[in-house]
C-alpha cells in the first residue's frame, strides 16, 4: 500500500509538471534492446539545439521514471519515510520553477506485462521510439505477441512514434492504434534510413542519412560498430528532424555519438588484440547482431565468449541453441561460454556444428582461458548478461592495460562488492 501510495504522488507530480509546461516536448524510448544507446543518441544529437534533461542510468520503472523526468535523484533507502518527504518536497518545487529544460528524453522499461501501457495512464509523449520487438523476460512474457504489445502500448499513447523497421516485425503493426507512425532503420524499407558506403572497425560509418523531409541525403559519420548500432543514430536524427533541427545541426550531432560501456565498445587488448566489449546485457537479437560483427572482422584469429541469455524464461534453452547453431567453425578459433544455460543448451550446439568449446562457470576462468589461447592480432567478443554472468570481469584479464578498465561496465563500488561476493561463492 505505501508502495502504491508513493507511486501515485510521483505519477501526480509528473502530470502536473507537463501539464503546466505544455512546450517541454517528452521523448519516450522503449523496446526489447537497445533503448539506452538509442536514448543516449537522441540526447547526443539535441543536444546541438535544445537544453536536454536525460539520467543517464536505467532510471526507466514505475518507480524511478517519475523522478528521472523531473530531475529527482532517487531516494537511497526507499524505505526512508523522511527521504521520501523530501523527494515529494523536491517534485513540488520543481513544479513551482521556470522550465529549464526544452526536451526530456525517458527511457520506459518493463518487466511483466501491463508496466508500459501504465505509463500512459499520466503521460502523453510528443514522441515515442520504439527499437526493436524481441525475446524478453519470456518468464512473463511467454510469447513476442505479448511482447509486441507491451512495447508498441508506448506508439499508441504518443502523438508520434517512431519505430524500428529492421527490428519490429511488420506482423505486429496489427498492434498500432496510433495512425501517426514513421519508420527508421538500415534499409530503403524505412523512411529514415542509411546507406552505409565506408566502414571500418577504429572509424565506424561513412555515409548518407536519407529522410523524406529532405530533397537530399546528408552526408554522417557514425561512429559505432556494427549495422545494429547505426540505428539509434537514426532514430536519433529521425527526432530531430520532427524537432525543427537544421540538417548541419544533425550531422554534427551524429558526429559525436559514442559507444556506451558495455555496449559494442572497441578495446585494446593484449597482444595487439581487438576486444569487442558488448558485456552490458544479452539477448538473442542483440547476441546474433553481435556474433555478424565478429565474423566481419579481418583478423587471422576469432574468439566468442558468450555467456548465459537470462531472463528468457521456457524458451531459454530454443534460444541457447540456436546462438549456438550460429557458431561456425570456419570462423571461430574457440566458442568460451560462461553460465548454465550456456554450457547446457549453446555449447552443446556449437560443438556439433565443429567448433571447438569450452565452458566455465566464472568469467574470470573463461579471461584466464582466453588469455592462454590468444593469438596475436585476434578479436574477441565478449557478450553477456550481467545477472552471474559479468564478462566485463574476463575482459581484465586480456586488456592491454589497466587505465581502460575504467572505460568497463558496472565498476562501482557497489557493483565491485556484489560480484565479488559472487565469485568468493562460486571460485
């Protein structure tokens, strides 16, 4: 009950504020994967134009959203009756005070059913994103209609939205009540697309945005790795086309979109080795988009290092063996898997396509492993989840030098106890 009571407040606050600042323009982003890159991207490129307010973090619940919208910190212990009055004494103030900000950009997460179309229960977006329909907490979910559905709830109480082409399967436009829809992605397919026409690993792309506002393509770089990443930089100018922004103000703005920790990010490793760090989560699209990355490196060795899928419920074991099936021998010197969904359902599957696996339980067994076997010149891929997983911890191993570990996810002090304490338990 005091949860919900809580809960309501913030939602009260929040619609008091948009509705007496009727200019601010709220850009909401959703989808299975990719929400924070493509979060970060559109603040990236407004940036160039417009006061942002954009939290950083995955303040994106029922809970926390709220306060990122506003501005709030969220409370340390939320079972502080007087740190709650304060966050409530902070939203009434910030109601009270001149705007100082044009755009806010929110990330909405879900974990079960229903928690997006909450959200527009108190919000109405100038814009919603939406960046991909895929398997996700599929111990809730059951099923990608369900998935579908919860995540295109955020296109139908929006006056815009924007959606994924490449990502979304266009079955599931059955899902859109919102007649106000445009679309963003890689191929012609979309609206808002780019044609790629220079790539390489140190510069990213080189290319030509096309979008219907426009007599003529604009000519961006993107600096990301991988076609999957391009897309935020899209969606990205998509927004800041509807916006007002001038094409030389959204080039410059793709300019200086960077990858996030943990996220496709390119290290040095030992060796003279290319470590892709995708170590932020996984899921099977984002592991299948990362595994094509790989084997488009020029590199004379490939080494995946993949870690247990969480959260996808009975279809875990479908999912684990078809990255598995991915594996290809002709590619791959070694597949390292990390966890019990991998060793049980992926490693099994690579190893009857030919390639040659090994499991461990820990990521720091499988960055000794790696180490041992690395080549000069190779590229590795580590991509996990951070639940038991944490291969951020196997990229230390490898690293060229200790200075980048800095640039790794989860490495506060909070995060560096937890698994610490996970590794004591499962050494």
């Amino acid at each position: 009950m005091i949860k919900e009571h809580i809960q309501k407040k913030l939602e009260k606050y929040t619609r008091k504020y948009f509705a007496k600042y009727p200019d601010i323009k709220l850009i909401v982003v959703t989808g299975s994967v990719g929400k924070t890159s493509t979060k970060v991207a559109i603040a990236t490129v407004l940036s160039e134009k417009f006061k942002v307010r954009l939290h950083e973090g995955n303040h994106n619940t029922q809970m926390s959203a709220p306060l990122a919208m506003l501005g709030i910190e969220y409370p340390e212990d939320i079972k502080s009756y007087r740190q709650w009055r304060a966050v409530f004494k902070a939203a009434r103030k910030r109601i009270k005070q001149p705007p100082d900000v044009d755009v806010i950009i929110q990330e909405l997460g879900t974990d079960k059913v229903g928690e997006v179309p909450h959200f527009g229960t108190y919000l109405v977006p100038y814009i919603s994103v939406v960046t991909a329909v895929s398997p996700e907490h599929m111990e809730f979910f059951h099923n990608l209609d369900t998935v579908a559905r919860e995540e295109l709830a955020a296109a139908n109480f929006s006056r815009l939205a924007i959606i994924n082409r490449d990502d979304i399967d266009g079955a599931f436009s059955k899902y859109l009540t919102n007649s106000n829809v445009n679309t963003y992605g890689t191929s012609g397919s979309a609206e808002y697309y780019f044609m790629s026409e220079n790539y390489s690993p140190e510069n990213g792309y080189q290319g030509k945005l096309v979008a219907p506002d426009w007599d003529n393509p604009l000519t961006a770089n993107i600096h990301t790795l991988g076609e999957h990443m391009i897309r935020p930089a899209i969606a990205a100018a998509a927004v800041a086309i509807k916006l007002g922004m001038l094409p030389e103000e959204i080039a410059k703005g793709i300019e200086n979109i960077r990858p996030l920790p943990g996220r496709m990010n390119i290290l040095r490793g030992d060796k003279e080795s290319i470590i892709i760090d995708d170590t932020y989560n996984s899921s099977p699209l984002a592991a299948e988009s990362a595994m094509r990355v790989l084997y488009q490196m020029m590199v004379p060795q490939r080494i995946a290092v993949l870690g247990s899928m969480n959260e996808l419920g009975e279809t875990s074991a479908a999912e684990h063996e078809v990255l598995g099936e991915m594996c290809d021998p002709n590619q791959l010197a070694w597949v390292v898997t990390v966890g019990d969904d991998a060793e049980h359902y992926l490693a099994p599957a690579a190893k009857a396509k030919g390639c040659q696996v090994k499991s461990f339980k820990t990521s720091i067994q499988a960055g000794a492993f790696v180490h041992s076997v690395l080549d000069e010149g190779a590229a590795v891929l580590f991509k996990g989840s951070q639940g038991d997983v944490y291969l951020e911890e196997a990229i230390k191993v490898i690293l060229h030098s200790t200075v980048e570990e800095s640039e790794l996810v989860r490495q506060s002090e909070a995060w560096v106890d937890k698994k610490t304490a996970f590794f004591s338990e499962n050494s």
